[in-house]
C-alpha cells in the first residue's frame, strides 16, 4: 500500500480562506470590503481560519472528512500564491494557535487538512528575492532564481524579463530548484507543516519543476515525516508518469470533469464518455486512480452553476457521476449551494452564510449523496465494469467483495427505459433492486436488468442477495 488508507474513505471540500467566512474581525485589513461585495483581483473579505473553525458544524451535517485549504501562508494577496514566508501564517487568516486549533478540531472529529504547496515560485517580497532587489549582482541569494541580467528591476509593469517569472509574471519570481540550498529549504518546509500536524500537500504546478529526483526527494521527505501524508499533484492532463512511489499518491483529475461536463451537456454520447473514462481508469494503477482528486468545480475554473447553465438536474446528474467514479470526491466550496461565477475573480465570491440564499434542493442531494458513498465500501474501493451505453445513457457496475451498485445515467431529454442482459457479471437470480438515491426501482429476473431512468437523471441500485 503506498497511499494512505484514510483516503479511501474521504470525501474533500475545497476552501478559498479568505472567502469561506469572516470568525475574527480583529484580524481584518482596515480596506476589507462589505462581505457580499464582488470579488475582485485585489481586495480582501476578511475570511480566515476561524471562521472555517466556526463553520465545522455545517461541513460535517453536509459529510465532508477532509479540506483541502488554498495557500495560508504570508502574503499580499488574496489567493496567496505569492509567497512571502513559507513558515508564517498570513495574519489575516489567524495565527500558528488558530491553525493548531482547527487541525484539533478536524482530527477530533475524523476530519484531514491538506495544504497547498507553491514551490516553484515566491512572491517578490520573499527574503531571498528581497535580497537580490537591494544587493542586485552581490546578493548571496542570486543563484536561488534564475537571473537573466542585472539590475533586476521587479516593479515597472510588463512581462519578467530581468528574471525568470511564472508565465511571465514580474509578482512570481521562478526558484532555481537546481540549487541545493534551495531544494533543502522547500524540503524542510514541507517536512515541518507535516510535523505540525497538516495531513498532506496539494502541490501547484509541479510539472513546472520538471525534476523527478526533486520530486522523489519531496516525497521521502514527507512521508518520513508522516506515512499516512496525503500528496496530489495539480496535473491538468493524464499523466501516469506524476504518480506512484517517486511522485505523487494521485492528481487533480481534470479530465474527468471535462469528460462528466462533455456527457451532462450532450456532447458526448454514452459511448464516447465511457471509452474516455475507462481510458482514464486503464492508465494509471488502480491504488493510485483510486487516489485521484476528482473535482467538479476549482478556483481555477469557471463555477460548476455555469458550466452546466444552473439545470438542477444537470448538476444533480454531475454530482451522481462523481460521487459514484473511482477515486476520492471533492466538493468546491459552495458549489453544493448553486454558488455561480465566471472566470477568476467571479469564480471565488464569498460563500453565503444566509440559508434562504441556497439551492436547497440541491444541497439535500448532494448531502445524500455524500452518506450514500461513505456508507458503501462498494463506492470507495470497488472495481468499476461498464454494463450497456445507448445514445445518451450509460450504466455501470461498481462491485467489492459481496457489495455490488449499479450506477444509471441518462442524460437525454427524454424517458429511457432499457434491459440488460447481465448473467455474464455473476449478479443474483431475481430481486426486486431499490434506488438508494431517488426511491425508483429496478429489476433484476433471470439475468435481466430492467432500468427506468428519468430524463436528464441517473439512478444508483443496490443489487444483493
């Protein structure tokens, strides 16, 4: 077993600090704007990390057992990818105390906190880039960047051109990770946030640190420090190189929501869908795809409500796709309330805590949903066996040990109704087969599947002796 074992059973939810909720106003900034203002590049809410520790009721009423928290360490901006002190809290968000206190209080209640890890580039106010801005070609610091020329000048607007910047950035100065000073130093910070308690790393962009010693070096490093650490590395294409023993335990899995929005919005039919998910399933060992962070929604991406032009069913159907694929479910933050929003900023609005503004309808399913998946062992380490695809609709078997679920999809606009000869799956004789989601039934007589499927719906069956 080379991933941690309490993955299996987790389900993540994804939180953006600074917009998740506001627990200490003493720590705002004296700008911080009007909590339900619209996002923008620059301009803090005031959320932190006590608010997510005053909010620990309503992820666990909804299911969630792991958070994964975009950037918390020291730094000017909202999102926090420019990083200024790997070993400080940002202020804003709280405290060494106030991250001490939330990690008790998810361990407490079987909860995992993942950090997000940004080593391949540093804001420019990071000590050892602030050095090479006021010692220039003396700075004992130059060699931890990749310097173009000198003077290096970080300020004038346009592109990086002085240095080596993420994308070009001037605000994300690229570290030379071929440096062992600097190497030591990423190590030594991903090894204390472990011994302070953190359960794992998101890393951001490790593809840009093309370096599988590095990254082999990371994972040791790691590992040592807690065996049960979780690693997932942002990797937006199949790649099975970026997993196993010298990379990372899974990926964000990005070609799954590309393929589930393909299939819920009618652009991929039945077929197409379960040929590119199998492909998926068939690349990568099956410790590690059942590893994958499979997401809907990230604060990369255009919120979930538009992708799939705010049709409940849609979403519903969505939802049911991931909570039923191989592999752990995340859940980014309100995405479960029908929060909408385009490209960064919109897609980081505040979460709103007023109960009247959420789709209610859609939270209770996905909440169902959630108790449905922690309750099957089936759904979290089964094996997965396409059963029928037609036009539009797809079902498949999740089978483990004595557990089997039969997962229906239609994604047409119309009623489908359709038999399944399924004597070669070894399934039992005859039985009457509940929906455990919706309260439909199926049949099960003499090797015969029969599914009646809602348009634009799906249906997960228990099928047992």
């Amino acid at each position: 077993m080379t991933v941690p074992s309490w993955i299996y059973d987790s389900v993540f939810y994804q939180i953006f600090p600074d917009r998740f909720a506001n627990g200490d106003e003493t720590n705002d900034p004296p700008n911080v704007l009007e909590w339900h203002t619209p996002p923008r590049i620059h301009g803090f809410h005031g959320g932190d990390l006590r608010g997510i520790l005053q909010h620990m009721d309503y992820l666990l009423d909804l299911g969630i057992n792991a958070i994964y928290l975009n950037p918390i360490f020291l730094s000017p901006s909202t999102h926090r990818y420019n990083t200024v002190d790997y070993y400080q809290i940002d202020p804003k968000l709280g405290t060494l105390a106030d991250f001490k206190q939330l990690l008790d209080a998810a361990h407490g209640n079987g909860m995992h906190i993942i950090l997000d890890g940004v080593f391949n580039h540093t804001g420019r106010g990071f000590f050892a880039f602030s050095d090479i801005l006021e010692n220039q070609e003396h700075s004992s610091y130059k060699d931890w960047y990749t310097i173009n020329h000198f003077p290096v000048d970080a300020f004038t607007p346009g592109d990086a051109t002085d240095y080596v910047g993420w994308w070009k950035f001037k605000s994300l100065p690229k570290l030379n990770t071929n440096n062992p000073h600097v190497r030591k130093y990423i190590l030594d910070v991903a090894r204390y946030w472990i011994e302070q308690g953190a359960d794992g790393w998101r890393l951001d962009v490790p593809n840009e640190i093309n370096d599988d010693v590095f990254w082999a070096d990371f994972r040791q490093a790691v590992k040592n420090a807690n065996p049960e650490a979780y690693l997932v590395g942002e990797i937006w294409e199949a790649e099975p190189r970026w997993v196993g023993e010298g990379h990372f335990d899974g990926l964000m899995n990005y070609p799954l929501r590309g393929n589930i929005f393909g299939f819920v919005n009618q652009k991929l039919s039945a077929r197409e869908y379960a040929d590119k998910i199998e492909a998926l399933l068939n690349l990568y060992p099956f410790e590690n795809m059942q590893a994958m962070y499979n997401l809907l929604g990230s604060h990369d991406v255009d919120r979930l409500w538009n992708n799939l032009e705010g049709n409940l069913n849609r979403l519903k159907l969505a939802f049911l796709m991931l909570m039923t694929f191989p592999g752990i479910p995340a859940i980014y933050y309100g995405d479960e309330t029908g929060i909408s929003g385009g490209k960064d900023p919109d897609c980081r609005k505040v979460f709103s805590w007023q109960p009247e503004s959420w789709n209610q309808e859609l939270r209770e399913y996905v909440k169902k949903l959630i108790a449905t998946r922690k309750s099957l062992e089936v759904l979290k380490r089964g094996d997965y066996q396409r059963l029928h695809e037609e036009d539009r609709c797809l079902a498949y078997l999740r089978t483990y040990n004595d557990q089997r679920i039969v997962v229906g999809l239609n994604a047409s606009r119309e009623k489908r109704e359709f038999n399944l000869d399924v004597t070669a799956f070894g399934l039992p004789g005859t039985l009457d087969c509940p929906d455990l989601i919706d309260n439909n039934a199926c049949r099960l007589e003499n090797g015969n599947l029969t599914l009646s499927l809602q348009p634009v719906s799906g249906s997960l069956f228990r099928i047992s002796s």
